[in-house]
C-alpha cells in the first residue's frame, strides 16, 4: 500500500480508494487471502502516513454472481459499514466459469456478453455497491475470434442498466486498465459513457485498476478529458457510501 501511495503522489493524484479483490469463488487465485480486519488497519496507518498529501480512503472491490451470493452478502452484512467504498464486478458467470479466452470457444458475442450484463443488472438490483467495476469486462478477455466486440450490439441491453443504476444512486466505474493493455480503450468507451449521459447519468467513478504501484493513476488525465467530451462534468467521490460530486475542470488542474 505504501508503495500505491507514494505512486498516486508522484502522478498528482490527491485521493486513492485501495480497493483490493474480496474474492467468493473456491477455484479463484485470490480466494480465502483476504483479511478484512488486518488490510483495513494497513489501509489507516497510510490515512495517518499520507494526511496532507493524499487522502486515503477504506475500499474494496468485491466478486458478484449469481453462486456467490449468499458469501457476498455475509460479508457486506458484517463489513461494509467498515468502508467508505466498494466497487461490486462481475468477473464469473453464473455458472462459475471465469471470464477468460477460453470461455469464448464455440459462443456467439451475444452467448457470452448478454449473460454478463444480465449479472451486473443483478449486482445493480443489489443496491449493496457504491460503483460497478469495467462495465464490459468480457472485452477485454476477447480473443481474436471475437474481437469484432461493438458497443452498439449491446445498447438496447444496456439502456435499462443504466436506468436502474440511476434510480438506485449507483454509479460505474471507467477503468483505465485497457488502455494499456487489451482491448487499447477504457472499460467503458466513451461511446457508451455518453450513452449514459444522455439518460441522466451522474455519476462516475474513475479507476486505474492497478495491480502494481508503476500503473497507479495511468490512463486518468485522458479519461477526464473523454468524460468532458461525454457530457459528464464531475467525478463521484465516496466517504462512507455517500457520494459528492468533484468537477472535472479541477481534477484537470491538479494533473495537469
């Protein structure tokens, strides 16, 4: 965490949420590693390390399907006032398998993205996250077979999504991450973000997704600049699930 800190000053970053993976499926790499007690100690010692030069805030993205969640909701039920922000993601389909390369064999666009979609709208319905994670994750695992992925195919199905995202307060996540690697754009576009805007989105959180202090804060001055251009004028900021808006304009300034 330190290191993440240290990274998130040098590339003028002035409030991180460390979310790391609260992971629900046996067969994941990440599953039973998690120790809530102990990171979130770790996670105030930075508060106290950092104060004044970067604000640090309690959070965790934590796995959503359809076989998980009664795990999920034990944990939340225990946990979740202990955070200031959680990020729920879909990461396996209902079936429980994890949504990599292989998963695409023998499937249509269709067979392997509206399944998903139908498992973020249930994590939404939740209403126990404050943001939704790479909205359309399963392009970023698309193999060369399917890498002719069109955000249009899936409008009409994303459409009631956000619907329901902004009846219930919740917002999503744009992750940088494929920016620097697969599929080269954020997750999600800005295609799909304006989509969201023009039915009334507010709110929207930015993440980098990094799983090594040297990506900490890559790819956000160019997201800030994609969510003006989508008609999104703030960023959503979390203390204790409650949002507050932040101008993009003076997020702008502090990374310039």
């Amino acid at each position: 965490m330190e290191q993440s800190c240290e990274a998130a000053i040098a590339s003028g970053v002035t409030e991180i949420a460390i979310t790391d993976h609260v992971d629900h499926v046996p067969a994941d790499l990440g599953y039973g590693f998690y120790r809530p007690e102990a990171y979130l100690r770790e996670l105030d010692e930075m508060r106290e390390r950092f104060a004044g030069r970067l604000t640090v805030l309690r959070g965790a993205e934590v796995d959503y399907n359809d076989s998980t969640i009664d795990d999920v909701e034990r944990f939340l039920d225990r946990y979740r006032d202990e955070y200031d922000f959680i990020i729920g993601s879909v990461h396996y389909f209902s079936d429980g398998a994890m949504i990599f390369p292989d998963y695409f064999a023998g499937k249509s666009l269709d067979e392997v993205f509206l399944p998903y979609l139908d498992q973020v709208e249930r994590a939404v319905e939740t209403g126990w996250f404050d943001s939704i994670g790479h909205l359309d994750l399963p392009k970023r695992y698309a193999p060369k077979t399917h890498r002719d992925y069109d955000p249009l195919l899936f409008k009409a199905r994303l459409e009631p999504i956000f619907d329901r995202m902004i009846a219930k307060g919740v917002a999503f996540e744009i992750n940088t991450s494929g920016l620097r690697q697969t599929p080269r754009t954020s997750m999600p576009s800005g295609l799909v973000v304006r989509w969201y805007a023009d039915r009334g989105g507010k709110l929207i959180t930015t993440g980098s997704d990094s799983h090594a202090a040297q990506t900490v804060g890559a790819g956000i001055p160019l997201t800030l600049d994609m969510l003006q251009l989508c008609g999104i004028e703030h960023v959503a900021s979390f203390r204790k699930h409650q949002a507050s808006l932040v101008p993009v304009s003076t997020l702008q300034t502090r990374a310039a």
